[in-house]
C-alpha cells in the first residue's frame, strides 16, 4: 500500500490496535457509563471496532454505532455479531431516529483537524440529539503536542496469534500555526526479517486549547456545557490538563 493514508485505520493498524486495546480503561468506560439511562436511544459516532459499545450492549443498553472504516467494523462485528453498526463518515450518516445520548470517547473528535469540518460534525450531532439530549466526547490537548522527529522510530511491536511480528514505526511533526500534530506512522507485518506486508498512514489530529472547543459548541446552539479535566469529572480550571471532556446538552 503506497498511498499514505490519513485517519483512517487499515487492516494492519487494526490488527495492531486490537491487540493494545482489547479492552477499554475501566474509568474512561466508567465515565461514558454514567451518562446512559435504561430504555434510551443512543449513539456512538467513530466506534471503531466496539471496545465501548459492546460492553454498553453487554450491559443491555440500545445503542448504534458509525464508523467509516471497514476494518474496524469487521472486527466488532467477529465479536458481536448483533451490533446495529453502519460504515458511513459521521457528517454523511442518514437516519430518521433521534438520540438520548451520543458519545465520542478517546479524542477522536480531535481527528478532524480541518475545524470547518468540526463544525459541520457538531451541527450534525445537534440535529441527531433529542431536545435534552446528551453529547459527551473528550478532546486532545495541546498539553499532549510530541517533540518533533527527523526520522522514523520504533515505537511498538507486538506478535500476531499467526505468530508474526507487527512492527509500528512513526515520527512527529507539530504545526503550531494550525495546532496539528502529525505522525505519520509505516505498520509493518514480518515473518522473521522478511517484510510480508507493509501500511503507511498519516495521522492527524487537532490539539486544543481551552475555551476553543466551548466556541465552536456554543456557536453550533448547545445550551448547557461543563468542561471537564478527568473522567472523575473534575472540572478544568486552567490548559494543563491532558484532556478536555465535555458534557453539553441542548
């Protein structure tokens, strides 16, 4: 695969991202937990392959999810068969229901580094949500920006159930203009020293400041906003925090 690929996971960076994160952290699980009530609507956009929304299953909660990579989705349906899961980018997503809870955990919301198109995301998520309706979501910070890199590092490798070696290597790049970071990251799948399969792709996402992400969702009509610095729902009280959560209602 030549093509560098941005923000998107291939069947490489899946297979990687499976074995790390098999399991959601039992707080940040926790946290998105509190907000669902019993006989709700709800709906996780970018769910990726379910790590959230299939214990929000297993606890009998109605929930969907949305994700635009086919890879993902593929993996959350091998583990749970029954998920209501569509492939569609978020902004393109079309259904007639409306939703008690919608939630993006992980900073994912970060991944839209282009904040025009941030914005049309929000606006859809209002028009998704029922009036009192629920969007929690967490964000990247500029707290967390990487030291610029020169060259492609090694930053994990991990072994197949095929008993192959995937090896991810990546590097870092801040634009401070635009608040992006970029890392580019090449998977690599080995047998031995033997490169069996390569993926290149280009991660991107938007680091905010605080107060930045409360514009957008104030300008976009979300009546009620609580920023939040840690999934014990301490409240932010200056940019030092590794995270910003926000919990907005309409």
């Amino acid at each position: 695969m030549s093509k560098l690929m941005s923000n998107y996971y291939g069947s490489l960076c899946t297979e990687m991202y499976e074995i790390l994160h098999k399991a959601p952290p039992q707080d940040e699980l926790n946290f998105y937990l509190s907000y669902a009530k019993e006989g709700e609507n709800i709906l996780e956009p970018l769910c990726g392959s379910g790590r959230f929304l299939i214990p929000f299953m297993e606890k009998g909660f109605k929930i969907k999810g949305v994700d635009t990579s086919k890879e993902m989705l593929e993996k959350l349906k091998l583990k749970s068969p029954n998920a209501s899961v569509v492939q569609s980018n978020i902004e393109d997503y079309s259904t007639k229901e409306k939703f008690d809870y919608i939630f993006i955990p992980s900073g994912s919301i970060s991944l839209f580094t282009d904040i025009s198109v941030c914005e049309k995301i929000l606006h859809k998520i209002k028009n998704l949500l029922n009036i009192g309706g629920k969007f929690v979501f967490a964000v990247d910070t500029i707290t967390n920006r990487c030291p610029n890199d020169n060259d492609y590092k090694i930053s994990k490798i991990v072994s197949t159930k095929e008993g192959f070696k995937l090896i991810l290597k990546s590097k870092n790049y801040y634009d401070e203009s635009t608040q992006t970071q970029s890392s580019p990251s090449i998977y690599e799948l080995c047998d031995n020293e033997k490169i069996l399969e390569s993926e290149k792709m280009d991660f991107k996402t938007h680091l905010y400041r605080w107060g930045e992400m409360e514009n957008y969702l104030k300008k976009t009509g979300f009546t009620s906003i609580i920023t939040y610095s840690s999934f014990s729902k301490k409240t932010v009280i200056n940019e030092q925090s590794e995270m910003f959560l926000f919990e907005c209602q309409l």
